[in-house]
C-alpha cells in the first residue's frame, strides 16, 4: 500500500531562508580566511620572540598555505557572487 503524501504539509524551506544561508556561509568563510592569516602572522612573531621550542615558521607557512589555497574561492568569487545576486 502506497502512502498519499498530497495531504502532507510542504516541509521545503523558503528561498529566502537559502539566500540569507548563503550569505552566512559566505561571512563565516571570509573570517576563516582572517584567522588563517592572523595565526600566521602571529607564528611569523613569535618564531623570532619565543623561547618556546616549536615550529612557528612551519606553522606559519601551513597557514598561509591554507589561506592562499582557500581565498580564491571564499573570498573573491562569492563575494562577487553575492554582489551580482544582490543588483538583480
């Protein structure tokens, strides 16, 4: 016995809620890209100022690795995404 779903309420999630979704993503991804760039920097620093044995500078550059990596895509082109879905 086949279920009759037409009776069921529409569960689908509005287009607005997956708009404001995507901005959402879009800004937690821009502040990743942030932190990577901060820890580096901060690596970059304390490579020259702590007495802590680590390593700072292959830290850093795992970072800036991941940034580099990373920022073509969070940054630029959903950003310009965003801009041109925004204008229409």
């Amino acid at each position: 016995m086949k279920k009759d779903w037409s009776n069921e309420p529409d569960l689908s999630l509005p287009q607005v809620f997956d708009a404001e979704l995507e901005k959402l993503i879009v800004e937690a991804n821009q502040f990743a890209l942030a932190s990577h760039f901060l820890w580096s920097l901060w690596a970059i620093i304390q490579s020259s100022t702590s007495n802590i044995q680590f390593g700072y500078l292959e830290f850093a550059a795992t970072r800036l690795k991941d940034f580099r990596r990373r920022k073509e895509n969070f940054l630029y082109k959903k950003v310009f995404e965003m801009t041109i879905n925004d204008e229409e």
